[in-house]
C-alpha cells in the first residue's frame, strides 16, 4: 500500500559505549562487516519500503557521515521524487543557537522540513541498529489499528530489559504503560527506537505542547510517548519478529559480527531480495596467499592474508602477514596484523598496525578492542611486540 510518508532518522548519537570506535565519528557512522556503516541498514530499509524523502539529523562529530551519504546516490535516494536530506544544529531568528537536546527536540526543530512534503504519516528511525525491516508492514499495521503512534517492539531476555525502553500492552496490543530502561519489569517487549506517528497528531499535539521547551531537552522516551499513553491516545505495539540487534556495546558489536558467520543467520545478508547497500571504494579484490589458512570468514576487497584467519571479519585494505593467527576477531579497514601475531576475541579499529610478535587475547565477556588512540595502552597491557620501537 503506497502511503504519504517522510521518515526521519536520528543519526547524532555519540556512541560512547563504543569507547573509542566513536571518539572521532558519530555511532551511525561506524562500519559494519567491513562494507558496510551502520546508517545502511535504516536508509536501505528506508529505499526498500519505499520511503523516499529521508531527513538525517546529525549532530555529534557529523563531518564523516555527512560525506559518507553525500547526495544519497548510493541508496537510490538521489533519483526523481526521493530525496536524502542532512539536517543539523542550526541559527534562525527564532531560536538563536540551537544545539537539539533531545530526540523528540531534534524533530520538531526541523518540522520546516517534514511539513513541505505534508505526509500522512511521520516514520521516525534510529541509525544505529542492525535490522532488515518492510516499513510499509509497519505503517499498513498503524493504518488497520487506528493508531496515533505506533512502537515497533521486540522481544528480549529479562538479562537486557535494563537497557530499553519496556512496554505493557492488553490483548490488542495498545500500549498501556512505558518506561525508559527499568531496574525491574515483568515486561519482555523492547521498543526498537521505531516509530510511526500519525502527522497530523503529531502537528497539533506535541509540537504545540513542547515548542516553549526545547531548551529542556524534549525526548520521544521521556516526553512524547508517555504523554501519548497519559493523554489516552491511540497508541500500540507492532511486534517485530526478525533479527535485530543493538550494537550500544563493544560486545554487541563483535556478537553481531559473530551472528553473521553462521551460515544460518537471520540477517542474511545474501538475501538480494532486500540488498543492504552501502557506498563502497573501487577495490581490488581480496587476496588469499598461498601459505596462508582462511575458515568461515569474511574478508572484503583489497585486503591481502598471508598469515590464518579463523571466525573473523576482515575489512577493506587489510593486511595479516605471515605466521599471525586471527580467530574470533573483527579487523576493519586498514588495519595491518604484523607477523608473528596471535590476536582473538578483538576489534581492531582503522588503521592500526599491530606490532609483530604481538599477542592480544579477551574472551566472549571481555573483547579487547584495539584503536590509534588506545594502541599504546593496549600494547602495554597485552604485551608489546618483540620487531615494535617507539
């Protein structure tokens, strides 16, 4: 069912879970399996379903993301009618220096926007999450509902109700109680960061109602949708049932390059029924040496292995000399493994050069990861290599 509708997608977070992955990029902007940044899955959800004007509002560190989407070419978001648009803090008569506090804040300051295209509905999507998802099921849902705000849910383990935002529904699935990251909840349904809202609602109540308090931070979580459920609006929950993931976490982030290693992953990104598109360089393809050991592993182009490689990620333009040994690790672009090296359970960030006769070892609880502005750190704490001078 084509329908009038403008997404929104909130890509300023800072990611500072991530550590030092995100110190110099905002998190939407990391990379993913080595071709891809974890923006692609949301605007190619976004391409796939239909949706074809997206606003990306930036904030933290927005320089790399903003010349990684550029015109949207890449997500056929550039062709006639679609359109990619990158929104930050900005000055006005109005507001003066506006540096958007909160994520509801962040959309109802640039409301200018949604309002030229006048949609009958607004989606607005986190970037940060790995997920395949038909948003055009999500908005049909919201429509047979006679929902004002709809929140796409999934289930997850008692072990991570505290880090979402949980839901109580009755029998018809309408939301009858939020609450942003509880200590303690009987509830299992976690909101994806997810949401369609009926514009015209949207318009009318919450703009009207937050417009005098932007400064204070205005936040869908803690603002937007309790105000729904108190006003006793329309709002439900639309059960997701694939694969999704938070990758908040240096853990979660590794696990989810774990998942994509089992040939029977839900993800499945060979599905070229629904393609992730990314913008890629122009590579060489990769290169296996002929001493060298690769099992289940992912290596993308450019990248040279003369060493073995085992349940890893490799990414573009990287480098495992000879006689070093990679399991259960992801490696991204540029990195060089020296020879000699032993390196698992790890991230090892852009660019890095680990040192040979290196070892760096964490477990499934504790993945070590190694960046430019922790290596010194890390090579003390681990063991500096025998060949590396300071």
């Amino acid at each position: 069912m084509a329908v009038n509708s403008v997404a929104m997608i909130l890509a300023g977070g800072k990611g500072t879970r991530l550590k030092e992955l995100t110190i110099h990029r905002p998190k939407p902007a990391v990379s993913f399996a080595g071709k891809y940044r974890l923006i692609d899955f949301v605007l190619s959800n976004c391409t796939n379903s239909g949706i074809d004007q997206v606003g990306v509002l930036t904030q933290y560190e927005p320089l790399e993301l903003n010349s990684y989407i550029g015109e949207g070419s890449s997500w056929d978001l550039d062709v006639h009618g679609a359109s990619v648009t990158l929104m930050g803090p900005y000055t006005s008569r109005d507001y003066g220096f506006l540096w958007q506090g909160g994520t509801a804040e962040a959309v109802i300051l640039n409301m200018p926007f949604i309002e030229q295209y006048n949609p009958d509905y607004l989606l607005v999507l986190s970037a940060d999450h790995i997920y395949k998802m038909d948003y055009r099921k999500l908005i049909d849902y919201h429509i047979e509902k006679g929902s004002q705000l709809t929140i796409s849910t999934i289930r997850v383990p008692e072990e991570e109700t505290k880090r979402f935002g949980m839901l109580k529904v009755n029998h018809e699935n309408r939301v009858i109680e939020f609450e942003e990251k509880p200590q303690k909840t009987e509830s299992r349904l976690a909101s994806m960061g997810v949401y369609v809202f009926s514009w015209k609602k949207f318009k009318d109540d919450i703009i009207h109602k937050y417009q005098r308090h932007l400064y204070e931070g205005v936040d869908f979580a803690q603002d937007v949708i309790p105000y729904f459920i108190e006003t006793n609006s329309a709002v439900f929950a639309y059960e997701y049932k694939g694969y999704w993931r938070d990758v908040g976490t240096v853990e979660g982030y590794w696990k989810a390059h774990m998942d994509l290693l089992d040939s029977d992953n839900d993800l499945n990104l060979h599905d070229y029924s629904w393609p992730i598109f990314s913008k890629t360089p122009n590579l060489p393809p990769h290169h296996i040496l002929k001493d060298a050991k690769v099992r289940n592993a992912w290596i993308n182009e450019g990248s040279m292995v003369f060493g073995e490689v085992y349940d890893s990620i490799i990414g573009h333009r990287c480098i495992i000399q000879e006689r070093s040994i990679v399991e259960k690790s992801v490696i991204l672009t540029s990195a060089q493994i020296e020879h000699d090296c032993h390196i698992s359970y790890a991230v090892i960030g852009d660019d890095v050069v680990i040192p040979a006769h290196t070892e760096i070892h964490g477990d499934e609880t504790n993945i070590v990861l190694v960046t430019n502005d922790n290596l010194e750190e890390i090579l003390e704490h681990q063991g500096r290599g025998e060949d590396h001078e300071k």
